[in-house]
C-alpha cells in the first residue's frame, strides 16, 4: 500500500461521516431527542479527526500520482485547495461538537443555540466535503470532468502491475 492507496481508503472517512453526523443532529434537534444529539456531535468529532488524517495523506498521494497520470495538476491543485476549506470546517464543526458534548456532560442540557451553531456549520461542511470529493474524482476520473467526452473509443491508460 502506497501514499494515495492509504488518501484514497481515508478521504471517504470524513466525506460520509460529515454528512452522517450532520443527519443525525439534525434529526435529533428536530425530535428533541438527546441520544441523537450526542451520536450526532460524537460523529462529527470523529469526522473531523478523519478529515485531518485525509488531508495530511493528501500530499505525498499527489507526489505519486503527478509522476503517473498526464495533465492532473490543475485538477489535484483545485481539489487540495478546497480541500483546506473543507478540512477546516469540519474541523470547526468537530470543535464545536466537542465543546457542545463537554458543555452538556452529565444532567445538564446540551445548548440548543450551540446545537443549531454546529448542525449550520455542518451543513457547510457537508456541502464542501462533497464538492471536495468531487474535485478529488476527477483527477484520475477523466469520465468525471467537464468537457471530456470519454467513448468506448477513447484509448485506455496503460496501468502497471505495481498498480493493483
């Protein structure tokens, strides 16, 4: 296993654990239910660790793939920069998670005002973390990009056995 197998195997980590934490405090502000709460805040915690551990693998995946696939650069440096966005959000997202469990430990209430601050910002970061997976997509999806039309008579890219 290389750099971009182990990006590859993580980016999908923070991506659907965002959007699964964002539902279920969601769906726990809207039933008022407390157990959904705080799985939905442990999600969105746990989410934002995987989104550092993606981006953080991100680089030496891009050295790797630069030196196989022609013409990604402009791809891999749209996907790292929005990347930061959504790493960052997540990351916010994660933190006021935190602060929302640590704040309602024990009896005491969770904040709702502080719960509808993290599920907005979840939101956000749900949104980004797609458009982030996207963008990652299309680096070595040419089926993915805008304006290529890939046919079945389009040549294939030779791939080498160290590829599997």
């Amino acid at each position: 296993m290389n750099a971009a197998h182990l990006h590859l195997m993580l980016n999908h980590v923070p991506v659907l654990g965002v959007a699964f934490g964002t539902v279920l405090l969601g769906l726990g502000l809207l039933r008022e239910n407390r157990l959904l709460q705080q799985v939905g805040l442990v999600v969105l915690a746990g989410a934002a660790v995987a989104a550092a551990g993606a981006f953080l693998t991100g680089h030496e995946a891009e050295d790797i793939v630069e030196d196989r696939l022609r013409d990604v650069d402009s791809f891999i440096h749209s996907h790292e920069e929005n990347a930061l966005f959504a790493l960052l959000t997540a990351g916010l997202a994660g933190l006021l998670s935190i602060g929302a469990l640590w704040l309602g430990r024990g009896a005491r209430e969770l904040s709702r005002g502080l719960l509808r601050l993290t599920f907005a910002v979840a939101v956000i970061a749900t949104l980004l973390m797609a458009w982030v997976a996207n963008l990652g997509g299309r680096i070595s999806h040419p089926e993915a990009r805008p304006g290529d039309q890939v046919s079945a008579d389009s040549p294939r890219r030779e791939v080498d056995d160290d590829d599997h």
